[in-house]
C-alpha cells in the first residue's frame, strides 16, 4: 500500500514533495507531464528560491504507473483538473483512504463526487512558488498552511495530515474554519487575479492608488457572497475580509498596501495566473475559481458583476483576444 501520494507535482505539490521526501517521507509524486516526470526521475527534484537551494531524490510516477490501494493522497492540480483525476484516483483507495485537496478554490465538491465526500480533506495553502522547468520548482515564499475537515471537526486524520506536513513547514496547523479560510483565499486570490490584467508586478498593483476602486469592489463581492452562503470568511495574509466586506476605503487601501508589502519581499513578483498566461501559454484556474463566487451570488441574490467581468477578461486573454494592459484595470473599474 502506498502510504503517501502526492498527485500534481508542479508548484505546490513539488514544493512539499520535495520537503516530505527530504525528511524521509517517501511520497510517491505523480504528474501527468512525462518529460517533469523524467527529470525527477533521472535527477531528483531541485528546489530553487531565497528560501533554500536543495536537491532530493524523489519517486516520481505518471498517473498510468500508479497502483492501488492508497492510504493517503495530497492532491495538488489545477482546479479545473479536480473531477479527472479524483476519476482516476478513486478506484486505487483503500477502504480507510482520504484526500486532502491542496488547491486553491471551493473543489470539495467536485472532488467528493468523484471519490465520496466523506474521504475529502481541505487545505488553505497560501505559499508562492513556481514550476520553472521540467524537474525545478521555485519556492519564493512562505505563506499560511492550515488543514481541516470540511465541517470543522478536529480528527485524526487531520492531526495526521498536519504531523506529516510540518516536514515541509513547522508552522502548519489545524483548523476548524478550512471552508472559511478557502473563501478568504479567493478574496484575496480575486485581487491578485486583478493584477494579472497587466504586467505590472502584483506588489506594484496593489500599492497603486488608482486600482483600489476596483480592487475594493472584488475583494467585496467575494466576501459578500462567501457571508451570504453561510460561510464566514477569514483574512489570510494581509486580506482584511471585514473591511472589504464594509466598502471601507481606508481599511482596502492599508489591506492592499499590506499585500504589496508582502510581495515586495517575496521571490514571486507575478501571481501563478499572469504566469499560466504570459510564460506557460495555457488555460488558468480562473474559471473554476470564481466560478462557484459567481454562482453563490446569484443563488443568494448578491450582484457579482466586477467578479463576473474579471473571469471573462480572463477568459478572453487565455483565447488570445486581449493583451496585457493598465487598460484593462480602467476598463474592469469602468
């Protein structure tokens, strides 16, 4: 039985496969890129960034190479890629298996129809790191971890996760409020999405004046979709939910100068979708991420139409119709 698979070794699950298997983990990493898969392979998976420089020998497997039962998965692919591979992760569980979704957004759901929701676990994961080339990942900052269950209840398997996480950060802990902090997540993912419009850094966006308009008025359709679903939001790293969910112009304004100080200091100075846009040439997580925003406001009567514009924007850059612009930003606040 394979006791740890980590499936998606790119930014987030090479970062902490590479740790795990540092500290002698033995986490099987499983992506569908072969030529990554290659390199880890043949090389090891090697860690750059201000943090720390290593090399780890790693297992590393494609999805067709993997064989059941599994005991425990820390999944870690784009939100877009959740159903297709809970698919192919379900008939390799053993019959105590969990899997503990690492990606960003509200995936329990599509996650759960695939594999049932009682194995499903969630993380708030808010480091910055990059896939940089087939076998090299950057990890350009720390940034808040925190593992639960989806109804907040304190058991052992999130104990369990997080023991087996410390390994990659001491500071990771449990939580009672995952789905809370998921949302406060997309809140402050929302605006980074915003900077994603231009090739401004994001510290550069986020400290510019001019944008806190319609910086606010993302942050603030978020959080108060997330209030009306029942959920309460929590700030992660600077994202102050309860002054955006107020309109409160000073509270926006200090909450962005906070995020940009924040990046000023980090190694990654563009947000993973200006990254998936600019440099990789494929599809972001956009979608799937303010989709279910989208979707919660209109079941529960909150106008969503900054977020609404901001995903399409994106949508038209991902088919080539639009180019990086300052403009953008003045057309999203327009």
């Amino acid at each position: 039985m394979e006791e740890l698979v980590i499936w998606g070794a790119g930014a987030i699950g090479g970062t902490i496969g590479a740790y795990l298997a540092r500290a002698g983990r033995d986490p099987l990493l499983v992506d569908s890129d072969a030529a990554h898969i290659a390199a880890m392979a043949r090389n090891g998976i090697r860690i750059t960034g201000p943090i720390e420089e290593f090399v780890t020998p790693v297992r590393a497997v494609t999805p067709d190479r993997v064989k059941g039962p599994l005991a425990r998965v820390m999944l870690a692919v784009k939100g877009q890629h959740t159903a297709a591979a809970g698919r192919m992760i379900a008939p390799l569980l053993g019959a105590q298996a969990s899997v503990l979704s690492l990606q960003n957004g509200l995936n329990a759901q599509a996650l759960g129809q695939e594999i049932g929701a009682e194995r499903v676990l969630l993380a708030l994961v808010n480091f910055a790191s990059d896939y940089i080339e087939p076998g090299v990942i950057h990890y350009g900052g720390r940034g808040a971890v925190h593992v639960g269950e989806a109804d907040g209840r304190m058991t052992p398997r999130v104990a369990d996760y997080v023991t087996r996480l410390k390994s990659f950060d001491p500071a990771i802990e449990p939580s009672d409020n995952v789905a809370g902090l998921l949302w406060g997540k997309i809140g402050y993912a929302g605006l980074l999405i915003g900077t994603a419009l231009t090739n401004d850094t994001m510290a550069e966006v986020l400290s510019d004046r001019r944008w806190h308009d319609v910086l606010g008025r993302i942050g603030r359709e978020i959080v108060l979709a997330a209030k009306a679903a029942g959920v309460m939001p929590v700030g992660v790293d600077g994202f102050d939910t309860d002054a955006f969910a107020r309109g409160d112009d000073a509270g926006i304004a200090a909450s962005c100068d906070l995020m940009a100080e924040h990046y000023r200091h980090s190694a990654k100075a563009r947000s993973g979708v200006w990254r998936d846009l600019a440099v990789r040439k494929r599809k972001t997580e956009v979608e799937p991420l303010l989709g279910p925003v989208i979707e919660a406001g209109k079941r529960h009567g909150v106008a969503t139409p900054t977020v609404a514009r901001l995903a399409a924007m994106i949508a038209e850059m991902e088919d080539g119709r639009r180019g990086f612009s300052p403009d953008n930003l003045v057309e999203l606040g327009a």
